[in-house]
C-alpha cells in the first residue's frame, strides 16, 4: 500500500500505518481511514481540488469505491462492538443486561455481510 502513496501530493490520503504486530485488532483504522476516504472522493468535486491531480487520484484511489459496501457493514459491525464494549465496561454484565443494551443499540441492524465469514448472528 506504501507504494502507491510515494508521490507527496497524495500523501495526505495515504492509509495510517499498519501494526507489524496484531494487525487485525486495528483493522478498525482501516476501516475508517476507507470510510473517510470515500467521503473524500463522495465530495461534489474532489478530483479538481488544486491540492491533487485528479488522474492520480482516480488512478491510486478509485478502486476503494468497490469495497464500499463492506466499508459500510465493517463500520456498522465496529460501531456495535464498541456499544457493547463500553456497555459492559461502564454496567458490567448482569441478569437483564442483554435488554438494556439492545435498548441502549435502537433499532440498529446487524451487517449480513458476517454471515460469508461463518458469523452467525
């Protein structure tokens, strides 16, 4: 991914810095640096901002926009998790905790997507 990111004039949309260790438990930066990214490119005219050459960045750029919708199931998943996260940590886990916290999440819905990778919710 560094490679694609050796030119400065992209480098304010290049991707944080991975973990050489225990990649996977932040793959949530990553999941919000795509999400930004998207919105960056969502914009009305990101492509003629004078800060970026436009052809660069459909070139090194354009390909996140396949991956969205799993940017937005992973972002949904992340946000859920740290719901329950911060619920368990603030009221610890009790008999009845389990309607609170669904209270606490709304009418949220839980990402299909999970189920491709064996999750089943």
């Amino acid at each position: 991914m560094g490679k694609l990111f050796n030119s400065r004039s992209l480098a304010a949309l290049a991707p944080p810095n991975q973990k050489t260790k225990a990649r996977y438990m932040n793959v949530d930066v990553l999941v919000e640096w795509g999400q930004a990214l998207l919105a960056f490119l969502d914009r009305p005219s990101p492509k003629d901002n004078p800060m970026f050459d436009s052809e660069q960045v459909e070139q090194k750029l354009g390909w996140i926009t396949d991956y969205r919708s799993h940017l937005e199931a992973w972002g949904e998943m992340f946000h859920i998790i740290a719901t329950t996260e911060s619920f368990v940590r603030q009221q610890g886990l009790y008999h009845g905790a389990q309607g609170e916290l669904k209270n606490t999440c709304g009418d949220w819905r839980i990402p299909t997507q999970p189920k491709r990778f064996g999750m089943n919710w």
